[in-house]
C-alpha cells in the first residue's frame, strides 16, 4: 500500500485514480480506518460490505490489483503481494501514455 500511495501521488494530476477495496467480511471498519490513517493513504477506499464487489470482478485472491484504462476495460490483474513500487508505476505509465 504505501508503493500504491507513492505511485498515486506522482501521478494523480496527471488523471491516476486509484482506489482502495476491503472486504469487511475480512476486516471490521475500525481496522480499515485505522490501516488508511497509520499508512497516511490519501485515495478513497471503500468498503464492500456484503461482498457483491467481489462476486462481480470474481477476486480469486487477496490482495488483487486491477489496472483499468480509461475506457474502463481491465487491462491487466495482479493477485498477490507485495507488489514493486516499479511493477505498479510501470502498469500505471502504459495506462496514462493510451491517452
């Protein structure tokens, strides 16, 4: 998360848009809210409560990252971790350079 963060930071004003998934089945919201604030994450993250997010993209794995272009086509998933800060800025500057 805190490679995420860094990524999203570099290059929010250039359209990045991230955000955050947890499944409260998984955490409660006191967890959550406390793992945003220690690790200082500033893009939303929302919370699927009753786990329809994750039968709608049929997550296999926790954690998982998807990568959307701009036309809202997954472009590439990542599940696992830890993830490289390089892996993710790498995915994020194909993403931005389809403009």
């Amino acid at each position: 998360m805190p490679d995420i963060e860094r990524v999203y930071q570099r290059y929010k004003d250039s359209g990045l848009i991230v955000i955050g998934l947890n499944m409260t089945s998984q955490d409660s919201e006191l967890d959550v809210r406390a793992f945003v604030q220690e690790l200082g994450l500033t893009f939303p993250i929302v919370l699927d409560r009753d786990g329809s997010v994750q039968s709608h993209y049929q997550l296999l794995g926790l954690p998982s990252t998807y990568f959307i272009d701009q036309s809202g086509i997954i472009r590439s998933v990542i599940v696992g971790g830890p993830m490289s800060e390089a892996t993710i800025q790498s995915n994020v500057e194909d993403l931005l350079q389809e403009k």
